[in-house]
C-alpha cells in the first residue's frame, strides 16, 4: 500500500469547506471523487486542516494511501485535468507509510486580508475582506503580538454545539508568529492607491473560528473599542462572547504547513501581498 501526499491550492468560495459533507460541494469530497475514478477502489483522504465553507488555501496538505500503480506525477496530471479549475494539485509525492498530513504537522501558517481601499478590485473581491473605515494600524499591529506564546483560547473558539465537547476539549494552543503587516498597494483605473492590511498567524493548530475571532478581535483594537493591553485578559477570561466578531472567511487563507522533513517558510512582507 502506497501513501501519496498531494500538496492543494484551492478557492473555498463555492465549497462548503474541506471536510465531506453530505449533499455539499466541499474540496475532500471533490477531490475523493476524483481520486476514486484514478483508482477504482475508494479513497481516504487526510486533510492538514479542516478549512471552513469559504476560506481558501495556498498550501493544504493532503495524503491517501492507495494500492494503484499510477505514479505521484501521473496523480498531480490527471488531477488537475478532472478537477474544477477552483482546485489545483500544486505538487504531489510519495511518501512514508507512516505519514499522515495532519498529525505530522508541525505548524501551519494562515493569513487574513483586510482590503483597506472604498473599492475592491474585481480580481481580489473573492480572497479578501474589506474595510476602509478609520482603524489604528500601530494599535492593531501591537495587539497581534500579544497573541504569541502558548495561551488558552477558549475566548477565541467557536462553540463545537454541546456543553460537555466545549467543557472536555483541550483549548491550548501555541502561536509562533502573531503579526500584521501592510502589503502591496493595489488599485484600479480612476481610483488612489489602497493598502492592504495581512493578518499573518502561525501556530501549530487551531481551534475552529480562532483565526477570524482574533481578527475581529484585532478590528476592535483598531476602532478603539479595545486595547493591545486587553488581549491578556481576554485570554484568560475564557469566555467566548468577550472576543471581537468572527470575521467572514473569504480573507482567511491556508498559506501552508511544516513538516519534519520538508519544513517549509510563508513569508509575507511589506513587498508583497498574500495569495488568495
């Protein structure tokens, strides 16, 4: 039995998330079909994160194990001649058996896009979220570093839907990298200028919704509501409705993931934008 590691870009706007759903349109369940056809028999697919309806991803990584002979190469090519153009097979591999995409990882790296501009450039409106109402970057930026370290994040998770999961669930996670950054200018014809504000996070997991909550929660910073000097103690309120709004999920982007073997650096900076 082989185990192929598929490495996914894909655009979440017209999928239901990752993770299969019964009568939706989501990026396992796309790629599963796909997969099945390839090899006539049914296929388990791993993912690294369970990204939700609408966010997008850059660098999802994916592994199955299958007995057919088909090469990684011949995998990747006819993937993505079967595939909606909305998802590609960026790279494809064979791996150890006892790989598995997302026990094995060692980080993953997200970003969220907040357009600052009063209008969105058609090509962007997808892959961000806009916002060009007065918010105070410094403050912002200063909160997002609070954020780093290990914390409890229970203020910042969704809810899973039953009181006993919410009470038994580990809420422990360590963040590495908490920034905001401004990106590249973009523009259309006619108009000035807009900055881009990036969220860029990278943690070993995270806990459902937690991203777009500290976002939201980032915003609040911005419009004064909050202060960096808050973030603290909203951690150790554990208290979900205390956190800023879950922000929408087309900004939010799986940018990548690490492994032992073949770490890999998302680098965003001034100089340039996060992908989509």
């Amino acid at each position: 039995m082989r185990n192929i590691k598929l490495t996914l870009a894909y655009d979440g706007t017209d999928f239901s998330g990752w993770q299969i759903q019964p009568g939706q349109a989501t990026v396992q369940g796309t790629l599963a079909e796909v997969l099945e056809k390839l090899t006539q028999s049914p296929i388990l697919i791993h993912g690294a994160g369970r990204t939700d309806a609408g966010v997008h991803a850059a660098g999802q990584v994916a592994n199955f194990k299958t007995e057919s002979p088909l090469s990684p190469n011949d995998f990747q090519r006819a993937c993505n001649a079967l595939l909606p153009p909305s998802i590609r097979v960026v790279a494809a591999e064979e791996a150890a058996p006892e790989f598995h995409s997302r026990w094995n990882a060692l980080a993953k790296t997200y970003s969220y896009r907040i357009f600052r501009g009063r209008i969105v450039p058609p090509f962007a409106w997808r892959y961000v979220h806009q916002d060009s109402s007065p918010l105070d970057f410094a403050a912002m930026a200063e909160a997002a570093r609070r954020f780093e370290g290990e914390h409890d994040f229970t203020t910042f998770a969704a809810s899973t839907g039953s009181e006993e999961d919410d009470r038994e669930r580990l809420t422990t996670r360590t963040i590495f990298r908490s920034e905001l950054v401004r990106c590249a200018e973009q523009s259309i014809s006619g108009q000035a200028p807009a900055e881009e504000w990036v969220y860029v996070v990278r943690g070993k997991s995270f806990l459902r919704y937690m991203v777009r909550k500290i976002v939201g929660t980032l915003v609040e910073v911005g419009r004064g509501k909050l202060t960096p000097d808050d973030i603290p103690n909203l951690l150790a309120m554990r208290d979900r409705s205390k956190s800023g709004p879950t922000m929408p999920p087309q900004g939010l982007c799986m940018m990548g993931v690490e492994y032992e073997s073949t770490a890999q650096t998302i680098a965003i900076d001034d100089a340039g934008s996060a992908a989509g």
